[in-house]
C-alpha cells in the first residue's frame, strides 16, 4: 500500500515520466550484479555443465502453449 496510495493520487500520465528511468536503473544493476556474479558462477559449476548443440525434450509443448498464451494475454 505505501507504493500503491502514492500512484494512484496522479491526475495524468505525465506524472509516470520518471517511472521509466527508475526502471531503465533497476534493469541496468541487475546486469551489472550478473555480469560481476557470472565468473564465479561459470567457475563453480562448470564441471557440472553439459553442453549439447541442440536439446529436445517434451517440455518443448509446454513451454511453447505458456509462452504463446502469455503473449496473447
């Protein structure tokens, strides 16, 4: 509620224009964290890792069913 109440006081939709940067600045630090955390991450499981050029399995309907659906929602 303390984010909600303050929004929902705005007249127009100018008054979201510094909305857009806040969310440019969280999408940024998450990269940033990613990026500085991948290192480590590649290093520790990297022994574990398989890699294949391609890889099907059933889930492929699955996924595909909740991706189109979350698209046209």
């Amino acid at each position: 509620m303390i984010l909600l109440i303050p929004l929902s006081l705005k007249r127009d939709m100018s008054a979201f224009r510094y909305v857009s940067m806040a969310s440019i600045a969280s999408l940024v630090y998450t990269a940033v964290v990613l990026i500085l955390e991948l290192p480590e991450y590649y290093k520790h499981y990297s022994e574990t890792a398989v890699s294949k050029a391609a890889y099907i399995d059933l889930n492929l309907f699955t996924g595909c069913a909740m991706t189109f659906y979350s698209y046209t929602c």
